[in-house]
C-alpha cells in the first residue's frame, strides 16, 4: 500500500557505485513520489560526446559540445516492467549508458562547468513542484541545498566494486574486478578533488554506510527517518 507524506525533496548523495539509485527508487515507489536518476544524466551527456567523437580520454572537445548540448533532452520513463529507463532524445539508452566504457569517462564530463550547469537547470526544473527523490554527487549540495531530508550513502570501495562487478557480470559484460575497483578508486579521486560542486557532504545530511547493510535494510532505515522527521 503506497504511503503519503507531504510535500518535500529527498537528496541522496554519496560515493560511485554504493548503491544510492536502488535505495533511492526504492524510497520513492513506497512514498509515491517521482525519482530522478542525476547520475544517469551525466552519463547520457557523457554516451553523446562519445558517439560524436568529442572525447578522448581527458580530452574533450569543449566548444563543439557546448553546442551539442543545447539541444539536448534527457526524460525518464517506465517500461512494462515497471523499471524506469533513460531517454536521450527520445532514444532509450539505459543500456548503453551503464557500460564500462561510460564509466571510465563520465568523470570528466561531470568537471565541465557548462554541463553541470546544463544538468543542474533541468533538475532544478523537475524538483520545483517537489514530491521527488533525487540521487547524485550534489544534489544536498548544490541542486537542492534546501531538501527537507538529505542522505549522504557510502561504503568501502572494494565493497562498491563488488556490487558494481556482480552486476555487470550478471548483464553479461566481460569485465574483472580489478579493472572495475580501479574504475571506482579513480572516480572516487576525480569526484573528490573537482574545483566545480566536489563531492562532500552537506553539514545537515545523515550518513548512511551501506557496507554491510542489505537492501531491505537499507530501506527500512530511511524509512524510520520518515517517520520519525514528517510523522509519516
């Protein structure tokens, strides 16, 4: 039975890889309210510069995404079994979007000050009747520095790579461990040490370290926040 509760935003923030869009969605569908993957935003942006060849590596190829981005629509949408996927232009890329190869670049596209500021504007856009869940790297920071609930997730990063290799394993990429701890460790670093909206926690955010935690777990903890702060 869905349950009700007023009018807020929730902010989930925290470390690649620990798990903040499944406790997210998770919170989100027993509420009924609407959830906003940030992260996959970034990598649609970051999957455009790839198909376009505007990226290499570190280098990217500033003034011609400036353009490409004008234009650019991401929307979320459910499919018919009841998962919600990621659009680029109206183009279903939720599969693409979660590759590896994303992933090792993802980080540098989310440094340029154009693109978060693109993403920010749109996600401010979806959050400003509220009734969403949001996760991200700044969402409690920068997106919504004023979400009635922030949630800053985390947990070691052998243990998010774990997660992140059995889940990829399970969609059948060939990958090994090492490569995806190393993919975490690195943007554990760059997330850190960006000039523009590093990763931190914001100073009213509540941690949740998910390490040993399973997903019920993790569920019901936020959920006795709820309780305990909206009297839901």
């Amino acid at each position: 039975m869905e349950l009700k509760i007023k009018d807020i935003i929730i902010a989930f923030d925290g470390h690649s890889s620990c798990g903040k869009s499944t406790v997210a969605k998770a919170v989100a569908k027993q509420i009924g309210f609407t959830y906003i993957d940030s992260g996959a935003m970034y990598r649609v942006v970051t999957l455009l510069a790839m198909r376009k060849k505007l990226i290499e590596g570190k280098d990217i190829n500033i003034s011609t995404l400036k353009e490409v981005i004008e234009s650019l629509t991401i929307s979320f949408k459910y499919n018919k079994e009841g998962i919600q996927e990621t659009y680029m232009n109206n183009e279903n890329v939720e599969a693409e979007i979660r590759s590896i190869e994303v992933s090792n670049l993802v980080s540098y596209i989310s440094e340029l000050d154009f693109v978060r500021e693109k993403l920010v504007f749109l996600q401010q856009a979806m959050g400003s009747n509220k009734r969403i869940v949001m996760d991200g790297r700044d969402i409690g920071t920068v997106v919504f520095p004023k979400a009635e609930l922030k949630i800053f997730m985390t947990a070691s990063p052998k243990v998010r790579a774990q997660r992140r290799y059995d889940e990829m394993i399970a969609k059948g990429d060939k990958v090994s461990f090492e490569e995806v701890l190393a993919n975490v460790e690195k943007r554990d670093y760059i997330d850190q040490n960006r000039e523009i909206s590093p990763l931190k926690k914001a100073e009213d955010a509540v941690v949740l370290d998910n390490s040993y935690l399973s997903r019920e777990e993790q569920l019901t903890w936020v959920m006795d926040i709820l309780k305990e702060k909206f009297s839901l």
